[in-house]
C-alpha cells in the first residue's frame, strides 16, 4: 500500500498519459500508416503513457535527500 501512496502522482500521470495517447491516436493520428507512434492506437498510448509518467514524477515530492536516507537505512 505505501507503493502506491509514494507513486501516487506518477500513477495519475501514466493514467492521464495514456488516455491522452490514445485520443491523440484516434482524433489525428497517422492517415498513411508510416508514422511509428501514431500509427497504431497500442503504440501512441504507452508512448502517451510512459510521457506522462516522466512528466508527473517531475511534481513528486521526494527529496534527494530523502531517497539517499532510505537507501543508506536498508
């Protein structure tokens, strides 16, 4: 359970990534099929998903701080 309350926003932002992905895929999209993310829906939605993850971690709380103590105390 604490994985999911630390990774909350991150989890939010692979949500909120894949849908957007996924949108993006069915209103513009690839018309020709030659276009390597938006071509399939699967492709532009982990693409959408895996952006949206790396840009919620950015709003995360940690400190640097804090992951160097947690690492030292294991």
């Amino acid at each position: 359970m604490t994985f999911f309350k630390k990774n909350l926003l991150v989890i939010i932002g692979i949500a909120v990534g894949a849908i957007a992905g996924f949108l993006y895929w069915k209103y513009i999209g690839c018309i020709s099929g030659t276009c390597a993310i938006t071509s399939k829906p699967i492709n532009s939605t982990i693409y959408g998903a895996v952006m949206g993850g790396l840009l919620f971690s950015l709003f995360s709380n940690h400190s640097k701080k804090e992951k160097t103590e947690n690492t030292i105390n294991k």
